[in-house]
C-alpha cells in the first residue's frame, strides 16, 4: 500500500512539475529552423574578366532559424538566413567556362503585423554580408573576380497559414533590397597584382545605393506536413547586380529548392526539446 501511494505521489509531482514548465514557456525560445538545397539556372556577367553572359546551372544551400525577441512587447522576430552557392556556366559560343560561388549571411529583425490568426506582415531591416568569386578558366591576367560587399537591406514578408484536411500548411513570400552599402571592386583593367603587390589600393571601397546596385532577393516557400516531418519547397529568385568604375555585373539566380522544417524549444544552450504546434512563433 505504501508503495502505491510513493508512486501515486511521484505521479502528482511529476504531472504539475511537467504542468508548470509548460505554463512558463518562453517564446523567445522557440525556434523555427530549417534546412533546403536545390538546383537552378543562372546568368552570370562581370566586365572585368568578359564583356559576354556566361550561362550555366547552380547549386544552392540554405539554413534559416527564426524566433521571437522581446523588443517592442514581443511583436519583433529574428530572422538568420545563410546561402552557400557554386554555379559552373559557359559563354554563348561554348569555348570559355567559370566558376562562381558566393556566402551570403543576413540578420533581419521584422516587426510582426497580425491581420488575422492565419495571415501576418513583417517589415524590418536587414545587415547582409556577402563574400564570394568568379573564376574564368580561360582568362590569362585577370582570370578571377573577388566579391566583398555588405548591405544595409529592406526586408518584408508574407506569412500565410490554412489547413488542408487536418494538417497545417504554411505559405510566404520575402523580398529583400539593399538600400545602403559598402562594395570592394578594382578600377575597370587593374590587375590583382597591381592591388595587392604593387599597392594600387586606393578608391577600391565604393559607397552603394540601389542606384548602382539595384539588387534583389525573393523567396517563396511552402510548408507541407508530411507524416511527422514538415517538407518545405520552395522558390528563389536572386537578382545581384552592380555598376561601379565602368565594370558591370549581374548573377542572375533562380533556382527551386526542397528541405525539412522543424520547431524547437531551447531548453539551455545547446539542449533542444520539441514542443506541440501551439507554441510556434513562425
């Protein structure tokens, strides 16, 4: 008898600890990750290694977190996106080929606008920071282009949700431009070797605007509950271009992508445990 009621009471005591903790979630620490990869086309042109578009296919990779902050009451969420990509194109008569790969990281804060409890705006701002190259295969004494350039960017999103049967499905559309900036690039003919062995290095960090840099990012995403997993197709359109020293250049992505969604609660760092849908801040 004494062993049912020790039991019992554990019972009791494990039910309202586990009650207690569930009352004092912070959701702040709910995170909505995810993770895609996709293939898609691109069209590529820099001026300072060829006056031609070079055509080809990229690969690309995404890691996305985003959570609630408690700036403005908890209507402000965070938002941590990295892109990896590696493209290999050929100009339009096919005897000359090039690399290209570009890491673009950005930190966006959104202040979050509830229209209903299925559709939401966010607006914010965005800091980008991007660092890649172009790598001509052919080119004798400028066969590569560095790029290194950071932006102070607009960004806004679309949040939809709705069910289709009994499962929750989740649609958004982001756009993001580049408003301010600071962009590495070489006068028009001046070699790399001028640069860094000769050090000709003046006047090579230009000030942007969207005015000689008119870029963009677009991103359309689809959440699909499948089983017990969360599949999230999506489309990226990533339009990078600049005109700086008489040297233009443009990459030119769009690419469909799929991944896997998932939501956590970070219990410490380091330390994850999934938690039901009702505390979601994405």
């Amino acid at each position: 008898m004494k062993k049912i009621l020790l039991i019992f009471t554990l019972f009791i005591t494990v039910s309202l600890t586990a009650g207690a903790q569930l009352d004092s979630i912070v959701p702040t620490r709910f995170v909505t990750s995810s993770t895609s990869v996709g293939v898609g086309h691109v069209n590529i042109l820099d001026t300072y290694l060829s006056p031609l578009n070079y055509n080809g296919t990229e690969v690309r990779y995404i890691n996305e977190k985003m959570h609630l902050t408690n700036m403005m009451h908890g209507n402000v969420s965070a938002q941590r996106l990295l892109q990896v990509n590696v493209s290999y194109s050929s100009n339009p008569t096919e005897d000359n080929n090039a690399f290209a790969g570009l890491v673009n990281f950005a930190y966006a804060l959104h202040y979050q606008f509830h229209v209903n409890d299925n559709l939401k705006f966010l607006v914010g701002p965005a800091a980008e920071m991007n660092l890649g190259f172009v790598y001509n295969l052919n080119n004798g004494n400028n066969p590569a282009s560095a790029k290194l350039y950071a932006n102070l960017s607009a960004s806004g999103m679309a949040i939809y949700k709705f069910n289709i049967g009994h499962k929750q499905w989740i649609a958004r559309y982001q756009l993001c431009l580049p408003m301010i900036g600071l962009m590495f690039s070489p006068h028009y003919g001046e070699s790399y070797y001028e640069i860094f062995t000769l050090h000709h290095n003046s006047n090579l960090v230009h000030f942007t605007t969207y005015a000689n840099q008119p870029s963009e990012r677009q991103m359309v995403t689809l959440d699909i509950p499948v089983s017990n997993i969360k599949l999230r197709l999506s489309y990226v359109c990533d339009i990078q271009q600049s005109h700086i020293d008489n040297i233009k250049t443009h990459t030119w992505s769009n690419l469909f992508m799929i991944g896997l969604v998932r939501d956590f609660y970070v219990l410490s760092p380091g330390v994850h445990q999934h938690l039901s849908e009702r505390y979601k801040a994405y």
